[in-house]
C-alpha cells in the first residue's frame, strides 16, 4: 500500500517532511524511524524496512531531519537537533491518535533514538541498527572538518558529497552524554548489528550492550554492509523486530471495544477516506479506490456490501444444501455492483458457483434458495435506518438487531420444506 503523506513542525518551527506506512491490516501499534547520518527518509533501508513493518501490522513514520530531503532548515546542527526532531514526530503522531510505542533507528538515527527516547512518555521500546555507541563517533567519517569550531557554516566532505555543518557541531556532539541516557533509557533496547560494519564497528554494539540494562537484546545481521543495501538483511531486521517489539506493545483497541452483535467504524488518520471496522471477531481496514482520493488499503464500501450478499449467498445454499443431504462439495459466489443513473437502480449481478454431484433440478432448486437469503431480502425489500448522535465519552454499543442472521436463513430453507427438523446454531 502506498505511503501517506506526514509534515508537521518541529520545535524550532520548521516543517519536516515524512511518510507514513501501513499495511494492508490495522496497525497494531505506530513506529518512528530515524534514517542515518546525511541520508533522507528515501534510503533504502529506512525504506525497506518501514514498509516491511508496515506488512507485519506497524505503521510507522520515517521522517527528513532538518536540513535534509525535503525538511526545512539547515543540516548539521549536532545530535541535539536530530534528538529534538525525534521527539516532535513522536509529538506529531501522538496527536494525530497514533500512539507511538516503538522508535527505530539507523546508524547516527540510532544515536537519535537513544537520546530521544527519554523525551517520549509513550514509548515502550528502542530498536537502534549498526548504530554508534557514543555520537562524536560521526567525526571519524567526516573529512575537512575544522579543529576549531568558527562562526557560521563548516564546509565538509561525507562519503563524497559536499555538505555545511554548524561551527557548534563538534562541540555539540562532545557534549553528548550517551552512556548515561542508555543506562537510564528504562525502555526495552534491541541491538542489531553486523560483525563485519566497517563504518561503525562491533565494538559500538558492544558498548551500547554493557551499557543498558534489561530489559535488552542483541541481534547479529551477519555479513550485512553497514547502509543495509541487501534487502534480504532489511527484510531479516523488520522481523526481528517486529517479533520482539510485539512483547512491550500496549493493545490499540476503541474506546470501549463493541459487542459480536454491534459492528464499530472508525476513521484512522490515514489517506482520506481509510478506517478500521471491527465486525465480531474481525478487525480490518475499509478504503476508497486512489483514482478518487483513497489509498485503495481495504475494500470499499460497496465492496463490503457485495461481500454481504455473496457470503449470505453462500451460507444459505450450504444450509439448504446439507438439510437436504445432497452433495454440495463448494459454493462460491462471485458480485459485482453497478451504480445507479437517472434512469435505473443499483444493479447488483450475482454469479453462484455450485461444485459436487448434483442434478439438474437441485442446481436451480439452490439458485432460487440464494434469491431468499436474509441479505438479498434486506437489498431488495429495503430496510430501515435509524440515526442520531453519539453522546461523549461513547456507551457501550447496543447490540445490532439483525434479526437473527441464521434464524433468516433457516427461514428461507424452511419454505421449501417446513416440516424438516432445523440444523443446530453453530
């Protein structure tokens, strides 16, 4: 599913440009990604294992630092800046009702994590990759750096491309007390790193270890290279993660969770159009199409409703089918919806597949059952809605009168053959 556009302010003011993820389910729980030193929300690992994250049921945020990508400012403030922004995207989310539980960072983001971590009331864990146990470490991949801070701007060489730093970054980042706020982080910490990181060493992961306390892991990345460029390693990351995140996360459930008669929707600040149904045991997302401003994450309402009829279709056929003992092996159903015009009504078209050995006469015996399902009675001889407003904070929800679904069914079978003995409610 495509991302979804997140700007918001920083402390400073500054509007700094992210992406949010989500898969194809609910998140679970929301995520913050911090990209590494000079990168942007664009590289590939902090690509990659978002929406990796995504599909495993996280919605996750990965955001430009000031000064880079499409963010305001200027870059090279020093590690306080990236902290600072850390932290308003943490904010920004929280208000947007994403309830950041996890921070995720790469490289100098894992440092930015860290340090921001202790800034987040709401998060719960901390997952930092290849990331550099103390921040001044960034000097040793910088070359043409003053050793004198000076007034203004630095102009510096990293990994060959040009860039200005601030005159305070050195002192900036001397200042950095990272032993100390990983030793009081009091959030779980999973360390991923690969032995063979030539930019940032093993020892970092080490330092980082003995410095926290439990509860904390660590996980080797094997020959991965320290930008994480093989997917097969951001793939092998995201569920690592997302197995041992799912220990720490608090639920995401509604306010007051529905009752399996009430049915309960809800908009989830994604796209918009896209909310989360809770239906019984059943929790999904309802989208629109792109082509008419959705982000196409779920079916669409008219989808849902086609989906009502072809499974009540299906449901009432297989009660009729066993009733009468004849050999239904599948039914399927397929529904298309046509939209109403000046001129016409919806149309819905409704294409039953019926498996096993039946006859001639059973076959359209179970077509005429299926025009008597509860559903298609409702879509055609209409039904009525109520509507008023809920009162704030939300009741409990009153169960849904659908009239007995299974009694609907077995009512339609009965038609046919009153005097059979009626299949038990499973």
């Amino acid at each position: 599913m495509p991302g979804v556009r997140f700007d918001f302010e920083n402390a400073a003011g500054r509007r700094l440009s992210g992406v949010l993820e989500t898969g194809a389910s609910p998140p679970r729980a929301y995520v913050v990604f911090a990209h590494c030193f000079t990168c942007d929300k664009r590289a590939l690992a902090a690509v990659r294992i978002s929406r990796a994250l995504a599909d495993k049921g996280f919605g996750v945020l990965r955001f430009d630092f000031t000064g880079l990508g499409e963010s305001e400012g200027d870059f090279g403030e020093g590690l306080s800046s990236d902290v600072a922004d850390v932290a308003s995207a943490v904010e920004a989310m929280n208000a947007a009702g994403h309830e950041v539980q996890v921070l995720v960072g790469h490289s100098f983001g894992g440092a930015a994590v860290l340090a921001a971590a202790g800034q987040c009331p709401t998060v719960r864990a901390v997952a930092v990759l290849n990331a550099p146990a103390s921040a001044e470490h960034v000097l040793r991949n910088i070359e043409g750096l003053p050793a004198e801070a000076q007034d203004g701007r630095v102009p510096v060489e990293i990994a060959g491309r040009a860039f200005e730093l601030s005159a305070s970054f050195i002192s900036d980042l001397a200042q950095q007390d990272q032993a100390q706020r990983i030793s009081h982080l009091k959030r779980a910490l999973l360390i991923l790193h690969a032995p063979r990181d030539e930019v940032v060493g093993i020892d970092n992961a080490t330092e980082i270890f003995v410095a926290a306390r439990h509860p904390k892991s660590f996980i080797s990345l094997d020959d991965a290279d320290h930008l994480l460029t093989d997917k097969a390693d951001t793939d092998y990351a995201a569920a690592v993660i997302a197995a041992w995140a799912a220990r720490y996360l608090t639920a995401s459930e509604p306010a007051e969770a529905p009752s399996r008669e009430a049915v309960r929707v809800e908009e989830t600040g994604g796209g918009k159009f896209q909310v989360t149904v809770w239906a019984g045991p059943a929790r999904f997302l309802a989208d629109e199409p792109t082509e008419v401003g959705g982000l196409d994450s779920g079916p669409s309402p008219y989808d849902l409703l086609g989906a009502a009829l072809g499974a009540c279709t299906a449901m009432t056929c297989r009660l009729y089918a066993d009733r009468k003992g004849w050999s239904l092996d599948k039914v399927s159903v397929e529904v298309t919806h046509e939209a109403r015009t000046t001129r016409s009504k919806d149309r819905f078209v409704r294409e039953i597949g019926l498996e096993g050995e039946l006859d001639a006469d059973q076959t359209a015996r179970l077509i005429e059952i299926a025009e008597k399902c509860p559903v298609h009675r409702t879509l055609t001889e209409g039904a009525e809605v109520t509507t008023r407003a809920r009162p704030a904070p939300a009741p409990t929800l009153a169960p849904l009168d659908t009239g007995d679904h299974f009694a609907r069914m077995t009512e339609a079978c009965d038609e046919d053959d009153p005097n059979a003995p009626c299949p038990q409610d499973p």
